[in-house]
C-alpha cells in the first residue's frame, strides 16, 4: 500500500548513532517499486551504511536520472539534499554541484539504460575526471518502466520473458570504468547485504572516483529462467573475489566472510579496508589482472563480486584543476575579482 504515508514518529527507545541520528532518520519515502524489487534492496543497503557511518543528513547530495532506479533517492535518505536530473545527464548535473561546494558527499543513482546507453559518455567522463563522488548503478538488465526490453548490459544469450534472444554483446560497467580511471570499482548482489553495506560504507570514504555496479533483479521483467539477472541465476554463480571489512578511525565494524588470507589497505583519509581473499591469488590493486579476471569470469558465466580495483593513492577533480580548498559557492566578490591590478600581473605572466 505504497499510498500510505510512512510515520513521522519514531518509537523512543530506538538506538542512535554517534551523531544522534536512528536508522529511521536514514530512511525516505514507501517505495513504490515492484514488492521484492531488488532496488528497494539497495536503499536498504545505503540507509544502514549512512547510518552506522553516522554522516548527517543534510552533508550529503542524492542525485539520479530517470528510470526505476533513479525513483530510489525519494526512498532513502528523505532529510538530504536531493536532484532528479534528465535522462543519462545525472554525472554532468553532478559535476557542477560538485565543483560548487565540495564540502558535501555526492552520493549519484543510476540504471542499466541511464548509464550504459543514452548516458554513455557521461558516465565515462565522470570517471575519468576523478570527480569524488558514489556512482551506484542498480543494473537489472531490461528497460523496466517500458515493459522489459534489454539494456545494453544484458548478457549476450540472455532470454527475455516472452522468449527473445539477446544478441547483442552486453557492456560491462565494471570494466568500463576500470578502463576510463575510476579508482574504486567494485560489484556487488542487491540480495548480499553483508557483501553491499561495507562495500557501500568504502565507497562514501574513498577520496575519487567511486563505482559501484550492483545487480538488482526486475521482479516484474527480468527473474525468470533463461535470464542473466535473476536471484536465482546471481545466486548460483555469483563468484566473490574477496569480502571486506570497513574500518574507521573508530571502532571496526565487521562484515561476514569466509575464512582465509586477508590483506590490508589504507585509504589517504585514514580509514582501512580489510579484504578476505576468497579468490586467494586475486589483487584488487592490479589494474590489468582486474580488468582480465572479469573478463575470464564472463566467459565462464559467473558474475565476479566484490571489490574488483582499488587506487589507494586517488586523485579528484579539484586536486586535478587545483581549486582552492573553500567551496567556490561561498566565493565573495572581492575574492572573485580581486582588481585591475592582479588581471594585469597574471595577463604580464603569461606574455
């Protein structure tokens, strides 16, 4: 009964985070999606990422394009700063927010057909830009608001619901993005919150270009037999290179993995990354051997999860121009335009 209003009201003894906040507070809209869309899924997984890494509401921006997936900020996060742009034009909307007032966490939700199709290109450039921000893909494979027909991820050999072949080869946004100089890349399962929720909390803390590629089932289009992107097709072969631990400068808080070699790796804003290496001779920080394990993995049919790449030593969009550290939306005049004087030195340096 997606109609009714959620409560305002929260019960009083529900528990608060650090910064005063209960995972409610996290929380937006009753989703209108499909019932076990596994979008909705994702928005779950955001909230309680937001809410155990207690950041404040109102420091992050939502932004999105159209399709389902970019419905799900209006079901998460309802206290923040929030952008509904044109189709596949999230990452330019986002670019200029970002250089605006980077003192804010941009948190960007895109689709299978908004990114990999009309927005392509933008999805690229934004990657190799390093703008500093989570670019969240809920990638079901099928256009879900037009009734099921395939995207451009959709596996090659893929069978839709009324029984057409996929003949097209899909793209793969974990490796596009690898290639255009993201450097964090990761993929994930809407149905493996252990895996998605400290994968999500890593994401918010890395200082660049953040991408996370998560499939997410169409209940509606896309979870029959024959697909690539059903629950039970991701969940016989979904095959997890490592699992990961998000480490603060507080307290650990630790994910569920299986046993095995772990390996450590700091992040320039001091929060750690504890990877179980599941996979036992995979390398996240190995650009090319990233780039081949999921090609490899694709040609066996399994979907390679986890964190797929990492650069621990990121550079973003403002370090790349050289921007200065206040947020330029709180510029005054006389810093903008600091007189005839220093134009005629800085024209006098360039002769």
């Amino acid at each position: 009964m997606t109609y009714i209003t959620k409560p305002k009201l929260h019960h009083p003894s529900l528990p608060k985070n650090s910064v005063g906040f209960t995972r409610r507070d996290y929380e937006g809209r009753v989703s209108t999606l499909c019932a076990g869309c596994g979008h909705d899924s994702i928005s779950a997984s955001i909230v309680q990422a937001c809410y155990e890494l207690a950041i404040e509401p109102h420091r992050v921006a939502k932004l999105s394009g159209i399709g389902c997936s970019s419905k799900a900020p209006t079901y998460f996060l309802g206290a923040s700063h929030g952008f509904n742009t044109v189709h596949g034009r999230m990452p330019s909307v986002l670019t200029g927010a970002y250089l605006a007032n980077r003192e804010l966490i941009y948190l960007g939700v895109s689709g299978d057909g908004d990114s990999a199709s009309i927005g392509l290109g933008q999805f690229a450039h934004v990657m190799r830009r390093g703008v500093n921000m989570v670019y969240i893909v809920m990638n079901n494979g099928v256009y879900g608001l037009t009734k099921g027909q395939f995207s451009a991820t959709a596996d090659k050999g893929s069978v839709a619901k009324k029984g057409a072949v996929n003949n097209d080869s899909g793209i793969d946004l974990a490796s596009m993005a690898i290639l255009m100089g993201a450097t964090f890349v990761a993929r994930s399962f809407s149905g493996d919150k252990h895996q998605l929720v400290p994968l999500i909390k890593a994401a918010i803390s890395h200082p660049g270009a953040a991408i996370l590629d998560v499939i997410s089932p169409c209940v509606a289009f896309n979870n029959h037999k024959g697909s690539t992107r059903s629950y039970d097709y991701v969940r016989e072969h979904n095959e997890a290179v490592n699992r990961l631990d998000f480490i603060t400068g507080q307290a650990p808080i630790t994910a569920e993995y299986a046993p095995g070699t772990t390996v450590e790796v700091r992040q320039p804003n001091g929060t750690t990354l504890r990877l179980a290496k599941i996979a036992p001779d995979y390398d996240p920080s190995d650009k090319a051997g990233a780039l081949a394990y999921i090609q490899e993995k694709d040609r066996e049919g399994e979907v390679a999860t986890g964190l797929l790449y990492l650069d621990s030593d990121p550079h973003d969009l403002h370090g790349n121009i050289r921007t200065v550290q206040a947020p330029l939306n709180s510029l005054d005049e006389e810093t903008l335009c600091p007189g005839s004087d220093v134009l005629d030195r800085i024209n006098a340096a360039l002769r």
